[in-house]
DNA sequence: GCTGTATACTTGACCTGTCAACTATATTAG
DNA sequence: CTAATATAGTTGACAGGTCAAGTATACAGC
C-alpha cells in the first residue's frame, strides 16, 4: 500500500513535477547551505550574495535599487541587509553627488576580506551540495534551462 | 561599460553559475506565483502544498511528522502553518488510537473544496511560469537532474 | 515494574523579508 | 517657475519560518 501511495504522487501531476522537484531542492539545498555558511562565517546566504555583487561591481559600490535587482530583495529587504552589513562594519554608505537620493553600498576593506575568506569555503560548499552533482554538460543545459525563467520583469516590478 | 559589467558577472565563476541561476530563478517564479495564489485563493504555497498533500493521502489525513518531511519544513513550521488552516476550517485535528502522542491533520470538507477551487488556477499558473519554458523532453531532463539534489534524508520517508 | 532514551508535537524568542505609507529629490509639462 | 509625477530610499507593522527548550508519550533493557 505504501508504494502504492508514493507512485500515484509520483505520478498523480506529471506537468507539475519538475516545479515540484525544483522546490524541493532549492529547500532542502538552500537549508544546508545556509547552516554551513553561518556557522562558518556568520553570514547568510543574502549576505552573501550582496558582498558578491559588490566585490565583483566597479568601486565595489552599487546603488541600492540596483543591489534589490541583482539580489531579488525589494527594497525595503536590501535596507534592512545593508543595515546588518554596515552594523559589522562591511558596508558603508556612500553619498551621489549628482543625484541626491542615491545611497551607494560601498564595500569597506574589512567587507572585502570577509568576502574573500568566507568565498572560498561557500564555493566548496555549493560544488558539493550542488555542482558534483553534475557534468560540466548537464551543468550548462541546467544553467540554460534555468536561464530560461522570468527574472526581470518579477525583479524590479512593483 | 555596462555590457562590460554584465558579461564580466556572467563569466566570473563559470563553476557557480547553474546555482546562480537557480537561486534567481527560485526567487522570481515563487514570488509571482505565491502573489497569484494569494491573491485569488488567499493561499500562501505552503497551504496549497499541504492541502496538495492531504488531498492525495489516503484518508486525506497524515501525520505531523510526514508532512513535515514532504513539505520540507521543519516541524513547529508545521505546527503553525496548520495552526492557521484549522482556524480557517480546512484542516482539523484527529488522534490516533495507537499512539497519543501522534496526531493527524485531517482534510475537512471545506479544505477538500477549497484545495480543489485553487488547484486548476494555481497549476494553470506553475505551467505558465514554468513549465511552458520547456518541451516535454526538456521538462524530464529538469525533473531528472533537479532529483538528483540531496533531498532525501528529508524528503523520504519509508 | 523502573529507568533511560527516542519520538511527536508545541511554545517563546527571534530573524529575515514583505507591504504600505512616508520623505526627499529629480524630471517633465505647461 | 510651478505643478504633477516618477524614482530612491526608509520605516512600522506584520507574516512566515527557524531554533532551542519544554511536555507528553512510547519503548527497550535491566
């Protein structure tokens, strides 16, 4: 009876089970993911994905508005991030002269080497978590297919 | 400058970027589609999952403890979340004769009614979202290496 | 029968992020 | 120049979820 029950879900939606396999695996991924990058580094996967974007941005320093369309935070989420990161000191805001309601997030240097210490393990951690997983082939049709999704008009709408 | 910038992020960790685009990927579509479900259905997807999983379980009722693992949440997660569909009446509690500590959450009539109102919308709107970026072909080629992904101390039960 | 450990579930404290409303600055039209 | 509108950012209230600790029940070994 019970594998009866576990193939009539396997099978009960099959147009559904590739989203269902996609949640599934962005949970439980994300999850270890996430405890093992805070309990290394005390940071969390948001965090993380902010010092990135500035560490890889010229004068490692974005715009807010710009950070929430990377990120795909809105914008009171990125506020309430960068207040964390300038709190310890990663992060500084940075003024526009040419335009006045602009606050940049500016990487400091004690932010760039948080990155740059906490980069190497985090990368080890999604290669095993996710990368292993999968041929340098299948990691680009993922990559493709994926690609494929609604990204910009969900991200800075609203 | 700015395509400079965007080719630059593309390429610069060549290994991470199905990850990347999984976890943008991730963020848009459940954004757009827990908007639609809340708004027509008054539903987070968490609900829908749940009630999707008492629907299709044999006596539409299970156990704390197994939709805790099918659902990936942890288990006062599931405490709560079903805390709010029993003050809505979808979902009621029911004892279990062999063992007091369990307890089943139950699909009530209404609950039943409900799932099935919000089902034909909410699927029409994965495919849209989702599933209709892909063939059929491709649809399995993503099923397959999304299961791939280590869910399964989580996921599966016996 | 006790005693220790494992399991099922709940609760309080808390964290992350959303939404809606707000301030402040920029821009465009008349 | 002024008025209307659009954009950048912040804030209060709150939703959804986690973790750690606690309660209650089950079960296994002595």
């Amino acid at each position: 009876m019970s594998s009866q029950v576990l193939s009539a879900q396997l099978t009960r939606e099959p147009k559904v089970q590739g989203w269902i396999s996609f949640l599934r695996a962005h949970a439980a991924v994300t999850r270890e993911l996430s405890a093992r990058l805070e309990a290394q580094h005390g940071l969390t996967l948001s965090d993380f994905d902010v010092l990135a974007q500035l560490y890889h941005a010229p004068q490692n320093s974005l715009r807010r508005v710009d950070l929430s369309r990377q990120v795909l935070l809105t914008a009171s989420g990125i506020t309430r991030l960068l207040d964390g990161l300038e709190r310890a000191g990663w992060v500084e805001k940075g003024r526009c002269q040419s335009d006045a309601r602009v606050t940049y997030a500016v990487l400091t240097k004690v932010g760039l080497a948080k990155f740059e210490e906490a980069r190497t393990s985090h990368l080890a951690d999604i290669e095993a978590l996710f990368g292993s997983r999968f041929s340098d082939e299948e990691r680009a049709t993922l990559a493709e297919l994926l690609g494929r999704l609604p990204l910009a008009d969900t991200a800075c709408s609203e």
